[in-house]
C-alpha cells in the first residue's frame, strides 16, 4: 500500500476547528482511495501550551500520528519541551491573578507564536529526514509553510501536494477588522513562491483553485471542497428563538463574535427577549465572561455538535474577514439549519451557496434576518431544504473528492499533471464550474 506522508504543524487533537477538520476528511478519502496516510508533526511547537492531550477518536484516520518532542502513551500525547510546561504554569497563574482583580502587563495572557508558519529548525529537518520517508511515498504540506519538507526528504514533485486551505495573501484586505488577523502575513509573491514548491495545490474553493491555476501554471490545482453528507429532514425544525454560534479561537472567528456581540445581539434582544445565543468551540475563550448578555451561554468544546444543531433553529456566521471555505457554513446547511450568514462567509462559493443562505453584511441587515426567520416558518424550511440540497450536489464525498482521488492515483506513479483544474468529467460533477 502506498503511505502519504502528512507534514503539519496545527494541534490535531481531532476535528475541533475548521482546518483539523478539513485535514481529517482529505486523510479519510486517502484512506478510502486505498493509501495509508501518516501524519508526521516536525515541531513541539504545535502543542502550544497545552501540556497533555488526548486524541479523539477520528484522529484514528491516521495510520500513524508522531509529534516531535511528544510522547505519546495509546490516545495521550504529553510534551517533553519545558518551555511548554513553564509556559502553561505562567498562564494559569496570570489567568488566576486577572480573576483576582490584579492588574499589569505580567497579567496579560500571553499565547505562543504561530506554529503553522513558524521557521524550520535543523533539528525540525534532522527530525523529519529520520522518519523513514521513501521516494515512493507521496508527500502532502498541510499549509504552504511545511513545504519545506519536499527539499528536505527530497520528495519527487510529481509525489509533492500543499494544502492550501486559503490564501494568506487575501487575508489582510479581505473585510473590515481583518487586521485582528492572528496568522502569518504573505505577500503575494512569497506565497506564490511557496506553492510553486509543489507539484500540486489542493484547494478548498473554487474561487482561490482559478486565481492559483492561473498565475501558476506550472503547477497541478486540484479542488477539494470539503466533504458532507446531508442529514435527512430533521424530526423537528428547531427553537427559532434558539441560536447557534459554532467556531474555535481563531481570529476571524473571535472578531466575528465579539462584533455580534456588540452591535447585533443588542438589537435582536430587544425585539425578541426570549433569544438565546449558545456559543459552542473554543472561540468562547476569548470573550470576558464579566459582562456577557443575558441568555448568551459559552459552552467551549464540546464533544458532540449534534445536540446543539437540534435544538437551534437558526446558525449564524457573522465573519468579516478571513479567506477559504468556510467550513462551518457548510456543516450547518448539511444539517438542514437556516442560516444568517455574512458575505465574508460566502466568498468563494456565493453562487453554490448564496440562494441557501439569508445573507447579511451590516449589524441592521444582520438583525433584521434573524428576527424576519423567526417570524417566518416557511422561509426558515425553504432554507434548510435548499441548503441540504446544495451539501448533496456539491459537497458530498463522491462529488466534492473525486479529483484528489484521480490526482492519488496519478501521484503513485509519480505523474503531476501541471496545469490541470480539474479534468472535465469533474467539472460536470462539481457544477459550480457550469
């Protein structure tokens, strides 16, 4: 069987946020295509502060799963790095401190740097090359950053793949607040010159698959949206007084929720006081729990979605800036839920996406949308139908995967196909071309 060799360097504890969870699905069509794929994890940086873990069980995709500087005993990974564990120390005693009403700069919470985009060490590289890597593996970069694995274990680039998520580039003019953006900033050119490292690019949307394919040729595009199987018609149709916030702590994610917090919620509570806001991911972790409104419930990470998308009748995605898919919306319409989204939120896919979705740019239009739903039954479950219907055409697995399916067998033997989209059976699958 041929092994796929994954370099990343984001916390995969298991599908918590958007991009672990776009990962896991390209790692499970890997394993469904028949190769074996191994997620190997060059940096002790990717565990942060965060001392100890435990991998949830659809992180079992992996054939294997090693982290430099981690040990792992079954599901548990534990950092061997002092600095994280020093680090983790001076956070609990700053977090009990701000709790205590102290103040000062040594309060303030202090994260550790951007692992994804942080510079190779030689002990990153000395790491990686001891990993047994064969010339007849295939080799994917999970983000630009990492493809400095190909030079390092001198991949073919015909058995060489990124994945791209979005571009970075397009992150800081992409929507207002966008300069609360947490992540590496690029410049076109540099990361034009980190793609090009590949003899493929895998993409999440449409949109950012054309602009790749056509300012490098060169290179091999393939899109893969994300995968999801709609939910048959839900049993009962949701409280439209409850709403659904789901999103991890990430910047785009927490500006979009401390900008609802701030101009919409206000207005929607006041003409419908009986709303409730439940917020579900790590995205919480950075919203003062002093001062939260009324019948707004932080809920952090939870274990299982599914509770929370039943008793929701209306999701909410108020983004103002970011880049790629979003995953978030896609997994809300599978579920057969009316969503208030904003146009930041459908970059990429308005077209697929836009008649499924009540779309919203200002806090008014914003809070106009959630109340006309909750006074509209009707409009609510035209919604959900059509948004289940856009997940069955678009973002299935057979439809949203084939062409990383055709581009596997392709790489086994080596071949990259530079220049190519997606071939044209693909394109009359995935209509969004049409």
């Amino acid at each position: 069987m041929t092994r796929v060799a994954i370099v990343s360097r984001q916390r995969l504890i298991g599908a918590t946020n958007g991009s672990s969870a776009y990962l896991i699905d390209l790692a499970r069509t890997i394993r469904e295509a028949g190769f074996e794929p191994h997620l190997l994890q060059p940096s002790p940086d990717v565990m942060g502060r965060v001392t100890a873990y435990r991998a949830r069980p659809e992180m079992a995709v992996f054939a294997s799963h090693r982290i430099r500087g981690a040990a792992r005993i079954g599901r548990w990974f534990v950092s061997r790095d002092p600095g994280a564990w020093r680090d983790a120390a001076l956070g609990v005693l700053r977090g009990l401190a701000r709790r205590a009403g102290l103040g000062g700069a040594w309060t303030r919470d202090r994260p550790r740097p951007y692992a994804i985009a942080a510079p190779w060490s030689e002990t990153d590289r000395a790491w990686l090359r001891a990993q047994r890597v064969g010339d007849e593996d295939i080799v994917i970069a999970d983000y630009a950053f990492q493809s400095e694995a190909f030079a390092v274990l001198g991949t073919p680039r015909g058995r060489s793949a990124i994945v791209m998520h979005d571009l970075f580039h397009r992150r800081s003019g992409s929507g207002e607040g966008a300069a609360r953006d947490s992540v590496a900033a690029l410049t076109r050119d540099e990361e034009w010159a980190l793609l090009s490292r590949a003899g493929t690019v895998i993409a999440i949307q449409q949109e950012e698959a054309e602009v790749v394919a056509r300012d490098l040729p060169e290179v091999r595009v393939v899109l893969a949206p994300v995968a999801q199987a709609p939910a048959p018609p839900p049993q009962a149709p949701g409280d439209p007084c409850r709403l659904l916030f789901v999103g991890s702590r990430t910047a785009p994610n927490s500006d979009a929720l401390a900008w609802f917090l701030a101009e919409v919620w206000p207005q929607v509570a006041a003409a419908s006081p009986a709303t409730r806001l439940d917020v579900v991911g790590t995205v919480g972790a950075d919203i003062p729990a002093q001062g939260l409104p009324r019948r707004v419930t932080l809920h952090g990470l939870v274990g299982d979605l599914e509770p929370f998308y039943a008793r929701a009748g209306i999701v909410i995605s108020p983004l103002r800036f970011g880049s790629g898919l979003k995953i978030k919306l896609i997994e809300a319409l599978a579920r057969g839920r009316a969503v208030v989204a904003s146009p930041v939120t459908l970059q990429g896919v308005e077209e697929i996406c836009g008649p499924a979705v009540f779309e919203a740019g200002s806090a008014p239009s914003f809070a106009a949308a959630i109340l006309a739903l909750q006074g509209d039954a009707a409009l609510r479950e035209g919604l959900a139908a059509k948004g289940r219907d856009v997940v069955a055409e678009h973002f299935s697995p057979a439809a949203a995967h084939r062409a990383l399916r055709e581009w596997l067998q392709d790489a086994a033997k080596g071949k990259a196909g530079a220049g190519t989209l997606l071939p044209p059976e693909a394109r009359a699958t995935i209509s969004c071309f049409q």
